[in-house]
C-alpha cells in the first residue's frame, strides 16, 4: 500500500490532518458516506478552492 501523508501545509503555512478513507466496490453504506462527506464540504461557506 501506498504511503498516504497524514496531515497537509496549505498556502498560509497552516497544517491540516487529512483522513483517507478507502470504500468497497460491494459496499453501498460507504459510498453513501463519501457522496455525503463531499456535499458538506462543497456546499460549506466560505469554501476556497484553488485551482
């Protein structure tokens, strides 16, 4: 398995934990998490992304 970072410095020096979550072709429950995890974090306020 890949060696996954655990936390992240974004552009104003400030860390980040980062959570990976690995989901099962089989598994309904988690793909429903995952379309949930990412509707929250797109519709949050003050949201930035730079692209």
């Amino acid at each position: 398995m890949a060696d996954l970072k655990n936390e992240y410095i974004d552009i104003n020096n400030i860390k980040h934990k980062v959570e990976h979550i690995i989901i099962s072709d089989y598994d309904k429950n988690s793909k429903e998490r995952i379309v949930d995890e990412l509707f929250d974090i797109m519709t949050r306020p003050n949201r930035h992304i730079s692209v």
